[in-house]
C-alpha cells in the first residue's frame, strides 16, 4: 500500500501505525532517501536543487513501489510523470486528503521537519502548488480519505476499511 498526499497530511504517522496493526514493514520514501544522502532534505535542495532530488525521488519510488508493505511518499512524488506512471500501475494507493489551510497550518506548527518547499513558497505560492498537484493525487489514487476532522487512529481505521 502507498501512501500519497500533500505535505502535512499525515502519511509518515498513518503509515507507520499501519505498519504496526497490520504486522507490514514500513518504508518512508523521504527517510530512505536521508539514509543516502546523508543530509536533511533541506541542505539537499539548497546544494542540489529540487529536479535532483526529484530525480533521486523516482529512483527510490521503483525501488520500493512493489514491495510488499506500507510505504509513505513525499509530498511532491506526483510531480513528475513518471511517478505518476508507476502510481497509477499500482492497487492499493490512498490519497490522504486535506484542506490547504489545515495543511498549511500544521506544515507552519512543525517545526522539527524542515521542509524546503514550505520554506521557499509564500503562503499564496503554496496553496497554488496544491492546487496544481490536487488531479494529479485524484488520477493516481484508488481510494481517498478526507482527514480533516480525523484523529490519527480515525483515518488508520478508515484506510484498514478499506483495504
Ligand atoms: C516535498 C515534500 C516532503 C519532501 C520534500 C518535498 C514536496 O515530504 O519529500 O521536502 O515537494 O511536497 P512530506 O510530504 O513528507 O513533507
């Protein structure tokens, strides 16, 4: 199962207590990515820039997208087409759904994941990279949960309904 949405949408928590209840090995495509580039994301677009990283993103995307597990993407995975080629291939992919200002207020509350997207972007430059990547999350998923008024444990129990 893949796990895709906007930043903030709770895809690294759900997918790890999915991990847990479902007794899956759990793989966060943006943690696996550190563990190569040995810096935060942050430095690496700083260094790098961002069709880099996109670049590496693809790469650990066919890596992973067909072992068997739970697997949390980044936000920005549905950017390039061919993401969206191996998504789209894939059954079991869930589009955790939210609001932009509910998104846009716990990407601003996090402070321990720095993420260079929200860093770079107004806040009106944001709301327009969700709403440029909001039918590209719709075509690759199979199922989508609106999380809004969701705790963690309601969208876990929602996403296990519907597997
Ligand atoms: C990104 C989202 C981040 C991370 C990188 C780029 C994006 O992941 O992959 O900073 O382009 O939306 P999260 O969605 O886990 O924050």
């Amino acid at each position: 199962m893949i796990l895709i949405g906007f930043m903030g949408a709770g895809k690294t928590s759900i997918g790890r207590n999915l991990s847990e209840i479902l007794n899956q090995p759990f793989y966060d495509l943006d943690k696996e990515i550190m563990k190569e580039i040995n810096m935060p994301l942050s430095k690496y677009f700083e260094i790098h820039g961002e069709s880099q990283f996109r670049q590496l993103e693809h790469q650990y995307l066919s890596k992973y997208y067909q072992l068997p597990g739970i697997i949390s993407t980044g936000g920005g995975c549905v950017e390039t087409v061919e993401n969206r080629i191996l998504l789209e291939k894939m059954n079991n992919v869930i589009y955790l759904k939210a609001d932009f200002d509910i998104l846009q207020k716990r990407i601003t509350d996090d402070q321990v994941s720095l993420r260079p997207i929200a860093q770079n972007n107004s806040i009106e430059e944001l709301r327009s990279v969700y709403m440029n990547r909001f039918a590209f999350y719709q075509s690759c998923a199979n199922h989508t949960i609106e999380t809004d008024h969701l705790t963690t444990q309601e969208v876990v129990d929602g996403v296990i309904n519907l597997i």
